[in-house]
C-alpha cells in the first residue's frame, strides 16, 4: 500500500504544473431531490475537457528524455486521443494518433489543433492496434494504452486524491467505467487516503461488461454496445480488472433513460456542460436514494465534450 500512495504522490507532482486541481461543486437542490451531500469533482473543467488529461500526462512524463524524442503513439476516438497530442506538445515531442474513422469531428479537430498527427482506421480494435504497430515500426515512438497501462492508471488516481484532500471523509464515491483507468485508479487512491470509503462504479445497462466481469469474477468483453454514453463502450483490459475486482465495493447499471435525465439535471442544477458518460454517477444515487440517504458521496464528473448540436434533450 505505501508504494501505490507513493506512485499516486509522485504522478501528482510530476504533472500538476500541466493540469488543473478542478472545482467540487454542490448543489442544494440536487441535495434535496437525492437526500444525499453530493460533491461534484468537476474533471470537465480539465485541460482538453476531461479527466483523461492526467493519465495521458503521467504516462508522457515517465519515459526518459531519449524515449520521449521518438514520440508517442495511441488509438482512441476522442479525449485520450487529444489528451495524448496535448501531453506531447508539453514534452516537445510528436504525436501519432489512430482514430475510427467514425470519431466526431469536433474530437478529430481538436486532436489536430493540438498537432496530433492523425491516421484513421476501421472502428474496430483490431484496425485499431494494427495500425498502431505499423506506425511504431515506422517511428519507433512509444504506445501509450488508453486505460490498461499502469501509469496511466496512477495519474488518473490523482483525481481521486484531489478529492481526499478536500473532502476530509466520504462515505461513497462514484465513478463511471469504461476501460477502467479512472476506475482503477480511484480504487487505489481510495485504499491509499480514505480506505472506509466504497467505490461504486457506475456502468451503462447497455455496456455492462464490467458489471458481469464484476459478478463472474472473470473478464467478460463487451458485444456490440449501444449507449449514449459513448466513452464507455470499451472493455476493461487485464490490470483495470484486477484492481476493479479487488477494490470495487459495486458495479452499478444505469439505463439510457437514467443516463438522459441526469445530464439534464446536472446541466439544469449545475449550469455545467458535461458529456452523457459523466451523468452516470449521480444516475446511480437517484436510482438507489435510500442507499444514499444522508451519505456524503463524492461523484466524478468526467468530462464535458459534447456535440452541442446533437444533445440527447
């Protein structure tokens, strides 16, 4: 336990320069509808819009100054993607990105701005790794996994610790899974600052695989996930379900109906811009409010990029 308080500490230190400690926000009237104290972690005030800026960084910030020379390679469709590109150019350094050739314009725009180099694939994940592996052949630039990497996994804990550090006690907080790296790693800052707090990991109904990799006890992958929430639709890879199944107290599904109706409320609440995947938690405190009844829950939000002209109300 003190080497993973020691690696969130140090991850912390080496990229809080480059990130914001962003607000936690309440809201008395979600208070009362809920009957819980809920602290809203505001990851979509991140750099990039989303929490995933701290992993992508850590990761970029741990290889040694000859490895970072030869730049960075990933896949993903949106904010790892930009994250990534972001992280390089604070390292002075190039970034090769594999997108779907499906991903939003306005992620695919922004990944560019922030002088990612684009190549663009199938929307599959075998498309997806082989073109990366052509790309690290070429360049020899180092593969930055979107979750299932530990240093990646350590800097998105530092989320976690943010809110630790705020909010002396917590009886609950809740997080939204998809690959797992936030999940994961608000696992382990848990165990390492605030170890009476139960993590419940939020999931959508139609992208349950966490939820049945939770209850078999064995890593099922997703099939064919249709959800809104659509940076939750990728599998838990091998080391986020290690960690998920030792540390989780729950995984808990939400239906796309409960998806909607809490983004509108946090955009009604709040006045906060945040994606369908980050509703998920408060989804889950409304869905079970006895559970929560006068409980201090800290939830993540994790991410505000959204399609303004595509809102799901």
């Amino acid at each position: 336990m003190n080497n993973i308080k020691k690696n969130i500490t140090q991850a912390h230190q080496r990229i809080e320069k480059h990130i914001h400690n962003t607000p936690i926000l309440s809201s008395q009237n979600i208070n009362k509808i809920t009957g819980a104290n809920i602290y809203f972690k505001c990851e979509n005030f991140q750099k990039i819009g989303a929490f995933k800026m701290r992993g992508a960084l850590n990761a970029v910030f741990s290889y040694s100054k000859e490895k970072v020379k030869k730049g960075f390679v990933t896949h993903s469709s949106g904010n790892h993607a930009q994250a990534v590109a972001l992280s390089s150019k604070i390292a002075k350094t190039k970034a090769y990105v594999v997108m779907p050739k499906g991903a939003s314009k306005i992620k695919v725009n922004a990944v560019r701005e922030y002088g990612g180099d684009i190549t663009f694939c199938d929307n599959n994940e075998q498309s997806r790794i082989e073109m990366c592996d052509k790309i690290i052949k070429k360049t020899e630039a180092n593969f930055i996994h979107p979750y299932n990497n530990y240093n990646v996994i350590y800097g998105q804990a530092t989320c976690a610790k943010e809110i630790y550090e705020s909010k002396k006690f917590l009886d609950y907080i809740i997080t939204p899974v998809g690959g797992g790296g936030l999940a994961s790693g608000t696992i382990l800052a848990t165990q390492a600052f605030s170890p009476s707090t139960k993590v419940v990991l939020a999931e959508p109904l139609n992208a349950s695989d966490a939820f049945e990799s939770f209850k078999l006890k064995k890593l099922i992958p997703v099939n064919n996930p249709n959800t809104i929430a659509d940076g939750l639709k990728t599998s838990l890879g091998d080391k986020t379900f290690k960690i998920i199944i030792k540390g989780a107290h729950e995984v808990v599904t939400v239906t796309e109906k409960e998806i909607i109706n809490s983004m509108k409320l946090i955009w009604e609440r709040l006045k906060i811009i945040c994606e369908p995947s980050c509703s998920l938690p408060l989804a889950v405190v409304l869905k079970n409010r006895s559970k929560y009844q006068s409980k201090s829950v800290g939830l993540i939000l994790t991410g505000g990029n959204v399609d303004l002209l595509n809102l799901p109300f």
